[in-house]
C-alpha cells in the first residue's frame, strides 16, 4: 500500500511538473489518504 503511495506521489510530481495541476492535486490527494490508511493499518496491527 505504501508502494502504491509512493507511486501516486510520483505521477503528481510529474503532472504539476507538466503543467496538469487537476490531475496533480488529484493523484496527490490519493496518495495522502494511502499513506493515512496504512498508519492506521499499521498502528491497528501493531496493537494487536
């Protein structure tokens, strides 16, 4: 999951670098909510 972070983060990257902020703030605001689940995943799996 943290992969998947990690590569829409890039593609962002690469779009507003482009000139494509619609599509940069969309894949950068996919990554952020992947990177919040996967604390919580792992935070949950850490306590349990």
């Amino acid at each position: 999951m943290l992969e998947l972070a990690l590569l829409f983060f890039v593609i962002a990257i690469v779009a507003g670098a482009m000139g494509a902020t619609g599509i940069a703030g969309l894949t950068m605001s996919i990554a952020k909510w992947l990177v919040l689940l996967f604390l919580v995943l792992a935070i949950v799996s850490l306590v349990l």
